[in-house]
C-alpha cells in the first residue's frame, strides 16, 4: 500500500479531553471535504472511537494483526456510512493489556504509515508512555488538546515535552551516552525528582557534560518539532488564554512554537451528538462547534471548507487558500 500523504495524530495529557471526540471530526471534516481518510483508534487498552461514529463493538481491529497475524490491514478497515472515510478500530471487543511490546508498537506504526489514504487520523491513548510518545512523533501533524483549566494546560506541556525528548532521544545515536543523557529523566520514566529533567536547557547543560556534539543534535531535534494546538471546551474568551499560557510554556522551558489551530466552544451541541453517537460535523454542520472545526480544518488543509445540510444531505463546497506568492 501506498503511504498516506499525511498522518494527524490527536494527544495530550489525561484522558477525557475530548481526544476521540477531535479525531472523529476531522476525520469526518477531511473526507467531506474530498479526501480519502482512514481514522484510526490507537488507544490500544481501552478503545471507543468507534462508538462516535455509530459503530457497535467492532469484530476486528488492530488487535487482529498483533495477535493473530491478520496479513492484509485493509481487511479491517470498516465502512462508517461516510464516503471516503474507513474506520480501523483498536481492539475489537476483546480485552487485553497494555502497554504493548515493542515489537507490537512498531508493528502498529508499521501499519499506520503503510495504509493508502490521502489522510490518516490517529486517535491516541491517555499519558506520555513511550508507545503514545513514538505514535505521536510518527505524524506529519501532531495536534495537542488541552482544556481551558490549569491542570489540564499544564498535562499538555508535560505532554510536550515528553515527546520533545523522546523524539530528541530517537534522533541521538544509541549508545552510553544517550542512555547517560535521559536516566531518570521525566521522558523516560524515572521517578527520581531531583534528577527530572524540567526544561531543555536542562537536557542541554547534562549533555554538554557528556559530550558537547550532543548539544548540536538537541538543537536540530528541537527545531524540526513543530506541535499544533487546539483548546476544547471553551466557554468565554478569557479560556482562550490557556493557548496563550501553554505556548508561553512550551516557547520558554522548551523552546518549541505551538501552532495554534483554533478551539471548540462548550456545547450543548456536542453532548447530544456523543449520546447519539453522530459526529457533531454530521449532525448539525451549522452549529457554532461545527464553525470551529472547520476553521481547524482549514488551518490544517490552507483551505476554506464550508458544509451545508439540506434535507438530510450535506453539501460542501471547498476553497483552495493561495499562498502570499500567488496573491495580487
């Protein structure tokens, strides 16, 4: 199979932010919007995308290919009643545990970036375990979702930074040095504090100690991750400056520049289409929260997507955004 064009990954901190929630959407946005999709749930221990799309215990998913050496994953992809949009479940209804070996992670990354789709949309788990790290870093686009609220703004910066230096770490040659580097630091899952690694000038004066040369290679790590962010639940304006406080976070104590994409108001709205299981996008594609994600889509896309429903059918017309050059 050919490689998709782009793979969306969906993470940040603690469950129950509104991950699945995003990614369903999208997912749904881009394929309304003419591109061939296959949405993806990665949250291997305890997957439910499926129910945001409609879908009742899913027979088959990745768990297949892992376990029972399922040889073609285009087998597993799912219709979800909207065109151009294939479902590939996590785990059917079989339980199971996590995290997954390593060989079964990069089985699964494996798979992801081999599907032919125009898109593929990731639905990450909960946490900063080094399967969800490696997944998120496998994107072309990694958008990271926080809540307007202080805990959950400071869960996406430790977030962040956990796949910061885990795609530090992965772009560092193997060896002692690098194992020196990341002991008992927070991206490696050490628990002493005294030894935590809190920013990247941190990461960098413990690896000019070990070698200088390592210093050089932190920069060029650093500079090609490029996070995008989206708040969800908003329900004043002032809730807008937790994009704010996080970027300043991450631009201060990591030197990262978050993108930010946009955010979706609390509503009404939503709640009904998850206990109905439609997509907000589908059900009312006039609502406000439907208006906010498609100007996430269209920052996503450098297009102008608009969706109309009439009479039970969606209509949608897209507009292609010139860059600076073509402009008059």
């Amino acid at each position: 199979m050919a490689n998709p064009k782009n793979i969306i990954a969906v993470g940040g901190g603690k469950g129950g932010i509104g991950k699945s929630l995003l990614s369903a959407n999208l997912a749904v946005g881009l394929a309304l919007g003419g591109y061939r999709v296959v949405l993806a749930d990665t949250d291997y221990g305890a997957s439910n995308l499926h129910a945001l799309l409609g879908i009742v215990n899913p027979r088959l998913g990745l768990r297949d290919l892992i376990h029972y050496q399922e040889s073609d994953p285009g087998n597993l992809l799912m219709d979800t009643g909207v065109g151009n949009l294939k479902f590939l479940s996590g785990a059917g209804d079989l339980s199971g545990s996590f995290p997954l070996s390593r060989e079964a992670n990069q089985n699964i990354i494996s798979i992801i970036a081999g599907l032919d789709a125009d898109y593929v949309v990731v639905d990450l788990g909960p946490g900063v375990h080094s399967d969800t790290l490696e997944r998120f870093n496998l994107a072309s686009t990694g958008i990271v979702l926080t809540l307007p609220e202080i805990p959950s703004v400071m869960n996406a910066f430790s977030f962040i930074k956990s796949v910061l230096f885990k795609k530090i770490q992965n772009a560092l040659p193997d060896g002692d040095k690098t194992q020196e580097l990341f002991r008992d630091s927070a991206s490696s899952g050490g628990r002493n504090e005294r030894d935590e690694l809190c920013s990247l000038d941190d990461l960098k004066e413990k690896a000019a100690l070990i070698d200088p040369n390592l210093v050089l290679a932190i920069d060029e790590a650093t500079a090609k991750f490029k996070p995008n962010l989206v708040v969800n639940r908003v329900r004043k304006k002032k809730d807008l400056l937790a994009g704010d406080n996080l970027a300043q976070l991450a631009k201060k104590y990591l030197n990262v520049n978050l993108n930010f994409l946009g955010f979706i108001i609390e509503s009404d709205r939503v709640r009904d289409s998850v206990d109905e299981m439609i997509p907000f996008l589908i059900k009312d594609p006039q609502s406000k929260p439907s208006e906010n994600l498609q100007q996430i889509l269209g920052n996503l896309t450098q297009t102008d997507l608009y969706l109309v429903k009439k009479d039970g059918v969606i209509f949608s017309s897209k507009r292609v955004a010139l860059s600076s050059d073509w402009k008059v």
